[in-house]
C-alpha cells in the first residue's frame, strides 16, 4: 500500500488548491431543501472535469457520479448537496454564502455540514484514476437531496443502487464513526371542544390535556443502549387551530422529537407514547378530551418535481465494533493519517441510517468539525479536507479489500 499511498498523497496535493476553489463555489450557491437545482450542475460539471466515467441525475434529483472499477465490491460514498436556513445574516463573523477563507478555515453555510466533505469525496473518488489505478469495483458518488428535512434523497438512492459497502461523509473531525441514534418526529394531536373564552366551562380546552401529559412525560422509562446511550424525547413544537385570543381551540398539535436507539421501532415508540396519552387524561379525569399520537410525514416536492408523503424518519444504526469493514477502515485511516484516534459515534442522526435499512453496511468519516453545523460559526479547516481526500481515497480501497471475499 506504501507507494500507492505516496502516489494518492501527491496527486491529491496537486489538486488542493481546485479543491478549494470548488468548494468555495458550492458554499457560494444556497441549496436549501427542494431548491438544490441551482448546485446540481456544478456538481455535475465538476464530476465530468475531474474524469468520471458516468455522471447522472436520478428522479429524485440525486447525482451519482461512477467510476467504473471491475469485478468486485461496488463502495457507494454518500453526500447531501442541501442545508439549513442561515439564519439572520448579521449574526455571521463573515456573509454565510460568502466562502471566505481565514487563518486555514473556510467559512460558510454547508462548509462543514457538508459541502466540504462532500467536495473531498468527489475528489477523491476521482484521485484512484488519476494515480493510474482502476479500483476493484465500481465506485458510487451519490449526491443527495433533502437530507436536511428527513433523507427522502437517500432513502430513494439507497433503494435504487446496490453496493456492498457505504461510506457516509458527515463531518467527524476525521475520525471514524460506527453509528448514531435515530430520529422519529412524533405529532401529538389532542382534541376537545371549542368555546368562547368568555365561558370556559363550556369548553373542553386540550391545553390542559397537553399539560397533563408533559408533567408525566419525563417520568417515561426510555431504552437504553450500551454505546449510543439512552434514547431521548423532547417537546419542541405546538400549535392550535384557532388564531384568535379570545376563542379556546377545538384541537392543539404538539410536536415531540424522539431520538431512539437500535431495536427500538417506531410502532414501538408511537404504542409507548399513547399509552401514556391515556393514562394521563384518565387520571385527570380529563373524559372530553382524546389524544393520539402518530409518525409525523411530510409532503415533500424535490427540485424534478417528485412528491412523497415521507415520514420523517431517521432510523438509527450502529455497526458492531468487530464488523471487518471497521477494522479494515481503522487501519487504513492508522496508514494514511498516521494516527488511530479509535472510533466513535455521532451524536446526531445521518443519512448513513437510510444506508443501512436499506442493508449497505456503513461507516462514517468526514472533515470539520461536526459541533459547528447548523450554527452561524460554521466553517472547515482546510488541512482537514487535504487529509480528508487521501484518508477517503484510502478507504474506497480499504473497504473493497475487506468485503470481497463476500460477494
Ligand atoms: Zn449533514
């Protein structure tokens, strides 16, 4: 592996400073969810320049670059090409569409979370050719939209593709990740009856259903898992279906966010919470007042125009610590890093979730630093994206190596 290694190392210096030019330009185009069209063709453009063999655009409007390898193990790497909202401007150091570069750091909306990551992987898909070197299997670069609001993008690329091992590219300051917890967003609707605000006894206000129900919601006895810890929920939303002060509502919908752990389903999670539904508005001799609770879904549109009613679903996973391609990965990263900082887990819920329902085992590993997603400090270390690019190129082979024997 050494020479080849010395060649990877190289080619990807040559190739630095296109890579950050590149990925200044995607930090420069919002690409919030449902509007990545505008992202798409210089992701597209890019892929063509640097060599791969096909380049396309699924219905979902997904990109998958290949390049083709032989007979064996087919690595698919997975990338979001979407983001959250920036927020109000003012509060960012530097403009969040502005990929400014300070002091080795690149700032910006998705620079880390993840048009970063995502740029190293394009680029290092494509590093193997250029060293002269065709890979085992073919290799996948899948694009995705709509990660940001549930994974409609992967979850149909997952189901569309095979492949026999994943690599997913969210930021982990470099270091390997085995998994995470899930993500379930439940609707809690309570029903009661409407009345004038003026004789409330008349009405059956569900905000005291709701108030019944969150003073017990705490005393839930959650699952709990050895490595991922214990599963979580939290009150985040509520709404009403009045808009005046001065009527009380007929029905009030609270949103709870559920983040479980492996062998905790959904209908298990969903038959959890109406338990308790009921028990709270019966011992509150709450009787006009029903509950129920269910999966919350969204109708979603992509860019091509595709709609699905998609339930905003994050499943959990978590590799076992002897699975061959961690192994295998860790000591690729030990070779190319030079380091073995072990390996971890996220904290937050990933595309490589809908990877592994979909039966591609996965691993995790990307440039930045994950805890500065989603805020206005957002921003990736330039020296971790040049090692991001050998260590990615290192384990495409790595993990093609490990599960050929599988196949
Ligand atoms: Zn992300």
């Amino acid at each position: 592996m050494e020479p080849l290694l010395e060649n990877i190392r190289l080619a990807a210096q040559e190739q630095q400073a296109a890579l950050v030019d590149f990925t200044q330009q995607l930090v420069r185009i919002p690409s919030l969810p449902g509007q990545e069209h505008e992202v798409m063709p210089a992701i597209t453009h890019e892929m063509n320049n640097l060599g791969y063999d096909q380049v396309w655009t699924d219905q979902a409007g997904n990109i998958v670059g290949k390049i083709s390898g032989g007979n064996g193990p087919v690595v698919l790497l997975n990338g979001h090409m979407d983001h959250v909202d920036p927020g109000p401007h003012e509060g960012w150091p530097y403009p969040p569409f502005s990929g400014e570069i300070v002091e080795g750091e690149l700032w910006g909306r998705a620079s880390v979370d993840m048009k970063g990551p995502l740029a190293c992987m394009v680029y290092a898909a494509s590093l193997l050719k250029r060293v002269g070197l065709t890979p085992p299997g073919d290799i996948l670069m899948t694009v995705a939209v709509m990660e940001e609001i549930g994974g409609l993008g992967t979850h149909y690329l997952a189901s569309q593709l095979k492949a026999q091992a994943a690599i997913c590219g969210e930021p982990s300051r470099n270091i390997l990740r085995r998994g995470h917890r899930g993500r379930v967003q439940l609707t809690a609707r309570f029903k009661g009856r409407s009345a004038h605000a003026s004789v409330p006894h008349l009405a059956a206000n569900p905000h005291y259903g709701v108030a019944a129900f969150l003073a017990q919601l705490p005393t839930l006895t959650m699952a709990m898992d050895p490595v991922l810890g214990a599963s979580t929920v939290a009150p985040t939303l509520y709404a009403t279906d009045q808009i005046s002060p001065n009527v009380t509502p007929g029905e009030v919908y609270l949103t709870l966010d559920w983040r479980n752990v492996p062998g905790e389903p959904p209908p298990e999670i969903v038959a959890k919470v109406q338990n308790l539904l009921d028990h709270c508005l019966a011992a509150s001799r709450l009787h006009d007042i029903q509950a129920m609770v269910e999966v919350a879904t969204h109708e979603l549109i992509t860019y091509t125009g595709m709609a699905e009613t998609f339930p905003s679903i994050f499943p959990s996973f978590l590799l076992p610590e002897d699975h061959l391609l961690l192994g295998a990965a860790r000591t690729a990263l030990s070779e190319a890093l030079g380091r073995d900082e072990g390996i971890d887990i996220w904290r937050f819920a990933t595309d490589g979730g809908h990877l592994m329902a979909a039966g591609i085992p996965t691993i995790g590993f990307g440039p930045g630093d994950e805890r500065l997603a989603h805020t206005n400090q957002e921003r990736i270390n330039l020296t971790q994206m040049n090692e991001a690019v050998v260590a990615y190129a290192a384990l495409i082979l790595a993990l093609a190596e490990a599960v050929k024997y599988e196949m």
